[in-house]
C-alpha cells in the first residue's frame, strides 16, 4: 500500500517516520518550502524518545506531487485552515478506494473531508502523541500515543481495521475508539484548555498546574466545552474530564504544545477557531453560551495581530 502523510510537519512527520520504519512505502507531503525542500534533499532528522534517526523517506510540496502518484492511504495532519488546500492538492493522487485517516485538532473536519471521499473511507479520531519542528527537517515525537480510531458509518468498520492493524505494527498504540464523538469531544477539552492557555501565558503544560487561577480557567473552559457537546449527542463529566487534563498536564509537562509552537515559536496563525472559536460558534447555533471560549479565542487573535503572525 502506497501511504501519504498529507501535512508532514512535526507530527506528520514523526506518524511517517514510525511507519516507514517499519518498511510501509510513505510519501511525506508538506506545503512549507523550507520542510519539503530540505528533507527531500538532506533526509528527516527526527528523535523519538530519545533516540536519533536519519530517515530518507520522499517528500515532496504539495504543490509538486508527481503526476503518477497514487496513495491507497493518506494521513491528514495539516492545521486545520490549511485542510481544504491540502485536499484539493492531494485530490488528484487518491482513487476509488483510498482511505483518509484525519486525527488533526478541531472539530467536524469530516465535512469538508467527505466532498473528497465517501464517509465509509474517512477514518476519525484523536491521538496524544506529541511532537515538535526544531527547525526544516529536523522534528521530535514523544509519548507513547495512544491513538483512537473509529468510524463515521457502520460501514466504514472494515477500514478502520486496516488503519488500526497498520498503527500497530508501526507501534503508534491504536485503540478502538467505543464512542468516537466523545473521544473528539475529549481531546478538544485538551486543546481547548492547554493550547490556548499556554500560548497565551507562553508557558508549559506544567506551569498551568502551578497555578490556581489556570488551574481554574481549565476548570471553566472545560465546563463550557462539555455543556457545547451534547448538540453531538456526548455526555461528559466535567469534573472527571478536569481531572483527566490535570493529570495530563502533569505527564506531558515539559512540552510545548502545538499552538504554543506555531505562534510563539514560529510567528504563525494559530487554529484557535477550529477549537475554542468553533466551540464557542457551535454553542451560539443552539443557544448555549460558552463565552470564557470566545474570550480565550479572542485573546489569542489578539496575540497574534500583536505579533504580526503570518
């Protein structure tokens, strides 16, 4: 099977890089010059846990992908603004049966997914890998996942057993997700609180438990997000999920997440109204306020107008 990682910054390349070590044909596919241009000339440097590796794994931007490409699977790690572009691109090198695997931050990305393929071939979920871009061609992955897999449609079951049989003997530590909005429910209260609140106090995970006043605005947040899920049928508990980001905080400690990366490290836009903007706009369709939401998605729009991010 022909693999593309459509997105290949720092996870899309660390999720590329534990495939391909396990001898999958990957094509990495990235529309930032300075990535594609240096890993297909010098290889990806990447470390995962720890360990150093030097990858020539073929790369390609996405507006140069060889006409006679085809991929049985592609990957969807793009920002979340970016996805439309990286689907019209990668349109022409999917076919009738090629399966789209999207675990990117943000919610109902699966509606612009399915004008490209059919539902049954979209395969949803969430990961808590972590991983971040030194510099081009030089990325890290950390964590041990797990990655929750699930269908949209009760006949898309067969494909996401061949994503799950292919994440595990790339040890990406697939799940099953049992419900699989709740699992993308979930990882937006991730998102929603240490995302947008580490970029905003340009801290760590750990520094948000530090204090009582972030540990407070997880609290807040979190609230919100789970009052907004139920328009999608989900029904979470909000102390146990407040818990749950707490504990992860803790584990993950040392990272800095995505959102953090983007703006703070690397001056670009942010996708905060794939998180907290979209939570809050969901909410505002079926009259439920979430404005602690809108508030941390105007923050960090004005963090970005302050740095001028691109």
């Amino acid at each position: 099977m022909k693999i593309a990682i459509a997105g290949s910054g720092a996870l899309g390349s660390g999720f590329g890089a534990m495939l391909y070590r396990q001898g999958n044909d990957v094509t990495l596919i990235d529309g930032w010059e300075p990535q594609a241009t240096a890993v297909k000339h010098e290889g990806l440097h990447i470390d995962i846990n720890g360990e150093d590796y030097h990858l020539n794994i073929p790369m390609y931007q996405d507006t140069k992908i060889p006409s006679d490409l085809q991929f049985d699977i592609v990957f969807l790690f793009t920002k979340a603004m970016q996805l439309e572009s990286m689907l019209t691109h990668i349109q022409p090198h999917i076919h009738d049966t090629t399966i789209m695997v999207c675990t990117m931050n943000g919610l109902k990305h699966e509606e612009r997914i399915v004008n490209y393929v059919d539902k049954s071939r979209i395969v949803r979920g969430v990961t808590t890998w972590t991983a971040g871009l030194e510099s081009p061609g030089h990325t890290h992955l950390m964590g041990s996942g797990p990655v929750e897999i699930g269908s949209l449609v009760p006949e898309g079951q067969n494909n996401v057993e061949v994503i799950y049989n292919l994440l595990e003997q790339a040890k990406l530590n697939p799940h099953k997700s049992e419900d699989l909005q709740q699992s993308i429910w979930k990882k937006i209260c991730v998102n929603g609180t240490a995302n947008a609140l580490c970029t905003i106090l340009e801290c760590r995970l750990s520094t948000l438990n530090e204090s009582e006043y972030a540990r407070k605005l997880v609290y807040d947040i979190t609230k919100e997000i789970v009052e907004v899920a139920t328009v999608d049928g989900v029904h979470l508990n909000a102390d146990e999920v407040y818990h749950y980001l707490i504990d992860l905080n803790d584990k993950v400690g040392p990272h800095f997440p995505s959102m953090y990366q983007d703006l703070i490290n690397n001056n670009r836009r942010t996708e905060i109204d794939y998180i907290n903007g979209a939570v809050a706009r969901l909410g505002s369709e079926h009259h439920i306020d979430a404005p602690i939401n809108q508030f941390v998605a105007n923050m960090v729009h004005a963090k970005e107008e302050q740095r001028q991010a691109k």
